[in-house]
C-alpha cells in the first residue's frame, strides 16, 4: 500500500493511476488523515444472453416419471 498526501498526489496523479491500475493500493491523505483510497475497478462482467445455450442440453421424455427407488412411497 502507497500512501501519499494530497498535495503529492495532484502532482503526480497519473502515476498514481497507473499504480492503482496494475493492483496496487494508493492512500491518498489530509493532514495524517487518509481520506481517498485508490484501487482498480474490477472488470465489467458480460451480461447473460437469453437462449445462448440452445441446442446444447436436452431433458429426455421421463425426466419428470418418479424415480423407481421411490415408487413404494408414491401413493
């Protein structure tokens, strides 16, 4: 972890950027206070597309017919 006054900070922001970006943690502080904390963003998930498994899978005809180890307890 990096920790920096602000002061520092505003002239050398881009560097810092660069730090956090390649994982490093970057305080940035205010009188001894830390006050900003600088950190990657975690990459933007795709989103789910409805249907992009079709075809691939299949539920044969019975897959809802009990089970024959349960057929004493069907009533």
């Amino acid at each position: 972890m990096q920790e920096i006054t602000l002061a520092e900070a505003s002239k050398n922001l881009p560097e810092l950027i660069e730090a956090a970006m390649s994982g490093e943690e970057v305080v940035i502080t205010k009188d001894n206070q830390p006050v900003v904390k600088l950190t990657s963003v975690s990459p933007v998930k795709h989103r789910r597309r409805a249907g992009s498994a079709k075809g691939l899978m299949t539920i044969s005809d019975d897959f809802d017919e009990p089970l024959e180890d349960f057929k004493d307890y069907m009533s």
